[in-house]
C-alpha cells in the first residue's frame, strides 16, 4: 500500500510525472480538480454546491474540499494506495489528511516535491503557449501562477518536511531522468513495487 501526495509549480511536468508513478505503483492519481469536475458533471450533491461556488468566482472551502476527498479515498481502487495531485492546499486540508488516514491507521509514505527554477518554467511555459496559441498564457500571468504557487504551499511543504516526508527531486531535465530521480528517491525510502 503507497500513499504519496505530489507537489510542484505549474509547469513543472507534474502530471506527467504522476501518471508515471501512479503507473508504477499501481494506484490511482487523484486529483481534486478531477474530483469536483466529476462531480458536477454525474450532478451529485456535493457537484451542485461545488458547481455554485465556483460559478460565483468563489474558492471551495476546506470542508467541502475535504468531504470529496473523504469520499474519493473510500472508493475500492483508493484501497491498496493512491497519489494526491492538488489537495492538500492548505495546512488545515494537511492536518485533516493526517486526521483522516490516522483514524484508518494510515499515513502518507512520501511527499513528492517536484524543484524546477522558476526562469526555466517561465520559459518553458511561454515556449508551449505560442507554440498552441494560447495568447492568455502571458510572461505575467505565468509569474502571477508561479508567485500563488509559492506563497500557497510554502506553509506546507515545511510542514511536510518536519514530518520527514519530503522528498525533493530535481524537476528539470529529460521526463524520463525526473521519473528515474523519483523512483530512486522513493526505493531509497523503501517504497519499491514488489517483484
């Protein structure tokens, strides 16, 4: 059973790298946005609060956010492990994440923290927007995500690395070395796939 969370700035190659992992250690990736998408769209209970809250422009608060992750990681394929991609967000979210699997006799194993310098992200960024035209994708909107990025999980990564579960891996190079990177920081952990 591998329970790992993910963490990196946008651009960092986060979902490619945790499709790899996800793939490797055959658990499922899940990702809240994944979660209140699916949701609004089957119409459940939960979908329809969430829906109207982002159509006001407003954030999901803590406790539906948590409610939907609750419910996610009692689905069967959440059972034998998973890979949080985007929850938590906050140190309340954290705090109730460790509630959570403690109360199960659970913890998360890792925290994979994705490092990338920022100038190369903005680079790589602004290259993929003008090469698939995405004009909103500015020099200053790219920054802009960068900064809420930085100042959002700052809190969290301490809080993780005071756990002693972070790991950090050098996010910048070919995909396949960053996935190496990773699995060898995650053996290195004893968190292998068994033969």
């Amino acid at each position: 059973m591998t329970r790992l969370l993910i963490v990196g700035p946008p651009g960092a190659g986060k979902g490619t790298q945790a499709a790899r992992i996800a793939e490797h250690f055959a658990i499922p990736t899940i990702s809240t946005g994944d979660i209140f998408r699916k949701n609004i769209a089957d119409d459940t209970e939960l979908g329809r609060q969430v829906k109207a809250i982002v159509d006001a422009g407003d954030y999901v608060p803590d406790s539906l956010t948590n409610a939907l992750v609750t419910d996610r990681l009692n689905e069967a394929d959440a059972a034998g492990g998973f890979l949080l991609d985007g929850y938590p967000r906050t140190t309340d979210q954290v705090r109730y994440l460790t509630e959570l699997l403690s109360s199960h006799g659970h913890a998360l194993d890792a925290v994979i923290r994705l490092v990338a310098d920022q100038e190369e992200i903005v680079r790589r960024l602004r290259q993929r927007a003008l090469e698939i035209g995405r004009v909103d994708d500015s020099e200053e909107a790219i920054r802009h995500r960068q900064e809420v990025y930085i100042r959002e999980t700052a809190p969290l990564i301490e809080m993780f690395r005071e756990q002693g579960l972070l790991v950090e891996i050098d996010g910048l190079g070919a995909i396949d070395d960053v996935t190496e990177r990773i699995f060898e920081a995650l053996a290195a952990r004893g968190l292998e796939v068994a033969a």
